[in-house]
C-alpha cells in the first residue's frame, strides 16, 4: 500500500512529475495549487442540487481538462494539451449557440446562490490564469493552456447568466 506521508515535503520542497525536486513556491506548484482550489470549487458546484444536470457534465469535463492542465504544468510543459483546443471549440460555439441575455458589464454576484457559486469559481479560474501566465513567462507552456482557461471564466460567466 503506497503511504500518503513521506515526509518528503517537510523541508519545504516537492517533486514535478519528471521528479525533480523544486521549492513548493516555485511558480509551478503555485499554479498547480490554485487549479487544486478551482478543481475543489467546481466539485462544490458539481454537487450544488440546484445545477441542471447538462451543467453537471460540462463542469464534469472541466474538470477533466484541468487535470491535464495540472499535468502539462508539473511536467514543465513537456506533456501533450492537444484536447484543450477541442474543449476551447466547444466552450465556444455553447456560448455562440446557447440563448442568454448576456450583459458584457461588471455583475454584482448573488442573485441566487447557484449563480453566486458560479461568479465564485469564475473569479478563481482568473486566479488561475494570472499563475499560468507567471509560469509561461518563465517556462513556456503549450499556447492552448492559456487560451483554454480565459475562455474558461468567459464560459463560466455564460453559465451563471443562464443559473
């Protein structure tokens, strides 16, 4: 049975997936770690009996890709991201295809508590990008990281209009 505590990291370091051991600040581990709260928001409003289950299966998905996301970065972008620009595609035509009454303005969050969760994980996938854009200055990561997770919080404030 494979131990959860190495003690490994008690000095203040960790493994990347190639097993090099950097600074749990380094500026990968810091974007992994804010993907790790964005991943643990979005199970949040996975499990919100308010979201319609079409919902479900596209937060369900984002998840998914943001695993592979989280893998590119630990791997220092030496892994493959090529599902991204299918998840970019889709994302895009929902948002041109789905009827909303979208208001391109600053939106004061809380008309119900669904929409709320979502504004909620939207500004944290902002976080996100900012980290991944910190990472990609100093190593380069595949383009469609980046793009993926701008039009993530485009398309997740789309959702919490229809919320």
């Amino acid at each position: 049975m494979n131990k959860i505590t190495t003690r490994r990291g008690d000095k203040g370091q960790t493994d990347l997936l190639d097993h090099q051991r950097v600074n749990k600040t380094d500026c990968r581990i810091e974007a992994n770690g804010e993907i790790d709260e964005l991943m643990a928001l979005l199970g949040m409003l996975k499990a919100h009996p308010g979201l319609p289950e079409s919902m479900r299966i596209k937060i369900e998905h984002i998840q998914i890709m943001l695993m592979a996301v989280m893998k590119h970065v630990a791997s220092s972008g030496a892994t493959q991201v090529d599902i991204l620009q299918t998840a970019i595609d889709d994302m895009e035509r929902y948002m041109n295809e789905t009827p909303a009454d979208p208001c391109f303005r600053f939106v004061l969050p809380g008309h119900s508590p669904l929409e709320a969760l979502m504004q909620l994980v939207r500004a944290k996938v902002r976080t996100v990008e900012r980290r991944l854009c910190a990472v990609n200055a100093v190593i380069p990561l595949h383009p469609t990281v980046i793009i993926y997770i701008n039009r993530l919080s485009d398309y997740l404030f789309y959702m919490a209009l229809l919320a």
